[in-house]
C-alpha cells in the first residue's frame, strides 16, 4: 500500500496567527511544519550593517531553488536538512533542522 503525501500551506499576514494554526494542525494531524522563514537567503557574504538593510518581505529575499527541491523531496516521502535561520545575525546558522516526514 502506497501512502499518499499532502501539503497543507497556511498563509497570511505578520501576527495573524499562522505560527499557532500550523502547530495546532500538525499535532492533530501527526505533521511537520516547514517554516517559510528557514528558507530566506544566506546572506553571511554581507557584513551585518548590509544584512540589516535586507527587506525580507521582498520575494528575492527567499531562497526559492531550495525551497521547491525540499517540497519536492518532502512530497516523495524523503527526509530533508532545512536550513535554520538566525534572525538575531541576519542569514543562516550553521544548524540544520532535520525534518522526517510523517
């Protein structure tokens, strides 16, 4: 028996609740959550005055490539390494959310 894969994407404005509504859903749902916000660009090639100018409400601020292969890997049934993004140095850690799919 082969298991059929969904993705459920929840959007919507800053503050509207999203965070809480994917948790909520994910717990009922036995789910994983993959977070828009692991996938803005890498940016530690600016200095930090640079990276705080970044808009990351402008599409070209997400690292789309990335996105839709882990989307992709994740529909087929595949573990993925997410990246983890750091908000307090402006681009990625060197840390990896290591999501199984369920």
């Amino acid at each position: 028996m082969s298991l059929k894969t969904y993705i459920i994407a929840i959007a919507g404005p800053s503050c509207a609740g999203k965070s809480e509504t994917s948790k909520a859903v994910a717990k009922l749902l036995n789910a994983r959550i993959l977070s828009l916000d692991s996938y803005y660009l890498n940016l530690d090639h600016l200095d930090f005055e640079q990276r705080k100018q970044v808009n990351f409400d402008e599409p070209a601020s997400i690292d789309h490539e990335l996105l839709i292969s882990h989307l992709r890997q994740s529909s087929e049934g595949k573990t993925i390494d997410a990246p983890v993004y750091d908000f307090c140095r402006y681009t990625r850690s060197p840390e990896i959310d290591h999501i199984v799919p369920a």
